[in-house]
C-alpha cells in the first residue's frame, strides 16, 4: 500500500509440484497464496485485511464422519519498530470434503492498525501433517483514511453472492470471496469489483463522480470502451460493487483506474489495480484466401464435412464457434473444409494436418464412447469435455446404486495452468447414455454446490440442506470419496 495507489501484495508460502499421497498428506506439501487489502470503518478506524486462498489438493485430510477435514495452525505476528502490535494464532479447520471433491478454500483476518509501515511473520501448519510449518514475512504500509477523501484499496472477487448473515467474507450486503490471482484467462470474462469511498460527506456537493479506466500496461493508452464515469450520493462511506466485462479485452496488461471527481471534474482520490488478460475471443479464421490441403480433403469424406466442422466446436473460440455456425447453414463443401483446414493452421502452425488427424481419433473415440439416440458425441457434455480438456487422468464410474443416479468422476491432474480438478456427469434419465455434467471445480465450468443432493434424490427426500446424503449412509457416494481421497 503507498500514498499513490496500491501494491497488490502476492506472496506463495510454498509451492511444489502436486504428488499423489494418501489422506495423511505425506509426499505434499501446504500451499497458500496471501494478500492484503485495506480498508476503513467508523467505528474502528483504519484496518488491514489478510486474504488467504489454500490450495485444497495440498492439505493433509483425516476422516469425520461420512467426509474428510483437515486442520491448518495460523501464527501471524505483525510488528513496528520491533515492537509486537497484533498478534493471532488459532487453528482453521476446512470445510468438510464431500466424495473426493477437495476445492480451494479461504480465509480472512483483520486487524485495526495506525498509518505507518509494519512488519508481518507469517507461519502456516498442517496439524494432519508430518512435514514442518512454511514461513514468510514481508512488509506493508498502512495509509491514512480517516480524517481526508479517499478510496479503499480495490478487491477482486473470485465470487459474490447476497449475504444471508455476518460472515467473515460479508462487505456491504455481499459474501465477496477474494480473488488473489491478476490473470484472467479466455474462459474468464467478468471482473466482479468492489471498493470503498470514504469522507465523501467534506465536499460542498451532494454529490460525486467516480469514472472507470482501463489503461493498455504496455502503450499506456486508455480502452476508450472501458471508460465510464457514474454518480453516487456522498457520505462517510459508499460501497460500490460494479463488474467489469471482459469479454473483448484483448490478450496483454492492463491498469484499471479508479478516480473520485468532484461537481467540477477536478481529480481528487484514486486507486489503481493491475491485471493480465489473455484472450483468444477475437481471433476468427479467415479462409478467403487458403488453398485446400490434398491431405485434408483425403482426410474427410464429402458426407462428414459438415460433421466435422461441427466437431471443433468444443475447442474453438467464441468467434470461431460463431464462423462454424454460419458455414455450417451454408451448406457449402468447399468453404466448410477451408474452415476446417484454416482453424488447424491457427491452432499448429507448423503441423495442422496432423494435429487435425489426432483430433479426428479422438472424435471418434467420443462418438462411439458418448453418443445418445440424439447427439452425436461431441455433443454430449462428456464428449466436449474430452475434446476440450483431453483424457482424464483417472475416472470413477457407478451405473448401479438404489440411492443414487449412474454417475461418473473424471480427474485432471492437469489442465493448463490448473491443477488437480474434477467433473461430475450423471444420467437422470437412466436411459440413451446421456450423463450431463452435474459440477466441476474447473475455471468457467458448471459449479452446483447442490451437486450431492442432485446425485443423490434417485430415491431420497431434498429436506436436509446440510446433509444431502442423511437417508443413504451407505451410499455410493461415499465409495466414491474413498476411491478419490487415496
């Protein structure tokens, strides 16, 4: 934090390559990522807010009950001068861990400190582990925001949701889980924003201005499109939720700007908060000019054009999902292989045609695998995610239980720059194969936090919100979660 803006703080505690352990967490190691942010409130004053994501694969998970739950020790001094000034220590238990789905999970800690710069040591266990505890320490300043008209550091949420009660994630009315990453891949199209505005109340007016800028990093010029002023009544503090979208920002670094403005547009407080993106949304094909391949009009027989196309849907951007769409009404041979040829030469310049032919295996292997009396396989959300994610590392399959519907895990331990995420498909029909994507922990995939009681209302009653699976104790879910957790 400094007087002119913001230092968004990242420190890794550790970090080391996922290895594959049984529930002691012998062979991993803690991860977790921490940033501050600061803000102000009447009755307290100036406060610092922690934020800690734990990456939820690398704890260590014993059994309660039906589930798992693991147990990290949270030692955090802060200092000034060498003086001890705030000082925690307390044990944070995780959230249960249903069937193998073990998701990244969060906490915050806050702490009222005068302006002036601190030292924070920083010290994580896992109390079901034998490894020892991770260290870090770094330092921080805290600015003034009580007597003058200013703007709280601004935070990124990874989600937010009405509050139905005081957590420790509640802001304004919203449960805002903080996003610590400042990379938004393609799939990620929105940057849900909030940040305060204090001491509004000092200026002569009623009311005030706060305009948006998104900044080029490496140009410096403003994206006109993003730049957006709004007004907002003044007083000691005003909230301000916004979303930004994304979704035509193209791949680079980006600056977004807030400034407070006064009746007379005059400049008067500002924050900065700095972002990559990368964006593939705005690359389309363009074929006008290609000359067919001999080895891709071999490779396709003139019935199956149009089957093909249709297959890379999975695996293309949106606009290039759009351009397939509008061939595919055409009903043009030529111009559908062009689009064909020309999306694999965007996606292996160097080897299309035999980027293009394993693609095509694994085409077929989703069709005779996924396909149902009415979708093709590449159709099926099964076959899309194999097309667009690649084989599982490991799969579970349960097609008979009283209690449950046939359903499916598939494991990544890699997707991207993802680690260890898991897709959840079931048939409800029990007829024709069709097992629909019931959750996922992936970026940008379906998430239902109600996914259990979905899997799980076969033959059971949806009263018990907490505990979905009450009336089947001895349900295929739990197999499940054993069969994941070693």
């Amino acid at each position: 934090m400094k007087k002119n803006g913001v230092i968004q703080l990242l420190v890794v505690l550790l970090f080391v390559p996922f290895i594959s352990s049984a529930q002691t967490g012998k062979g991993k190691r803690l991860t977790a990522y921490l940033q501050t942010k600061q803000f102000s409130a009447p009755e307290v004053g100036n406060y610092v807010e922690l934020h800690f994501q734990y990456v939820g694969y690398t704890v260590a998970y014993k059994p309660q009950g039906k589930d798992l739950a693991g147990e990290v020790a949270v030692m955090i001094d802060i200092t000034q001068n060498g003086e001890v000034v705030a000082t925690d220590a307390y044990r944070l238990s995780t959230p249960l861990m249903v069937d193998g789905i073990v998701d990244d999970f969060y906490d915050i800690k806050r702490f009222a400190l005068a302006p002036g710069t601190y030292q924070c040591a920083l010290e994580l266990l896992d109390l079901n582990s034998q490894n020892p505890s991770i260290k870090t320490a770094f330092d921080f300043i805290v600015d003034e925001y009580t007597d003058a008209l200013s703007i709280s550091e601004i935070l990124i949420a990874e989600s937010a949701s009405p509050s139905n009660g005081e957590t420790i994630f509640s802001k304004s009315g919203y449960d805002i889980l903080p996003r610590i990453s400042t990379f938004y891949p393609t799939e990620l199209n929105a940057l849900p924003i909030y940040f305060e505005v204090y001491n509004s109340g000092q200026l002569e007016d009623s009311v005030f201005a706060i305009r948006q800028q998104v900044i080029n990093g490496e140009t410096e010029q403003l994206v006109g499109e993003y730049t957006r002023t709004t007004k907002h009544k003044t007083a000691a503090v005003v909230p301000v939720f916004k979303t930004l979208d994304l979704t035509n920002l193209p791949t680079g670094k980006y600056v977004l700007n807030m400034t407070v403005l006064d009746g007379s547009a005059n400049e008067l407080s500002s924050q900065q908060y700095e972002f990559e993106r990368s964006n593939d949304a705005e690359q389309v094909v363009n074929t006008a000019e290609l000359i067919l391949d001999p080895h891709f009009q071999g490779s396709i027989t003139d019935d199956s054009v149009s089957y093909y196309l249709a297959s890379l849907v999975p695996i293309s951007s949106p606009a290039q999902a759009k351009t397939i769409f509008s061939t595919l009404k055409l009903k043009d041979k030529e111009k559908s292989r062009k689009l064909i040829q020309g999306i694999w030469k965007h996606i292996d310049p160097m080897n299309p045609y035999e980027a293009w032919m394993k693609y095509k295996e694994q085409v077929q292997f989703v069709q005779s695998n996924f396909k149902t009396n009415f979708q093709p396989g590449f159709e099926t959300d099964r076959g899309r995610v194999y097309l667009q994610y690649g084989a599982p590392s490991r799969t579970l399959d349960r097609e008979l239980s009283a209690s449950e519907y046939p359903y499916e895990m598939w494991e990544y331990n890699k997707i991207g720059i993802y680690s260890n995420k898991k897709f959840i498909f079931y048939n409800p029909d029990l007829v024709n194969n069709n097992y629909r994507l019931l959750h996922s922990d992936m970026i940008g995939e379906l998430k239902n936090p109600r996914w259990q009681a979905e899997l799980n209302s076969r033959s059971t009653k949806r009263g018990n919100v907490d505990d979905p699976n009450e009336y089947n104790p001895d349900s295929w879910g739990n197999n499940a979660r054993q069969l994941l957790g070693n």
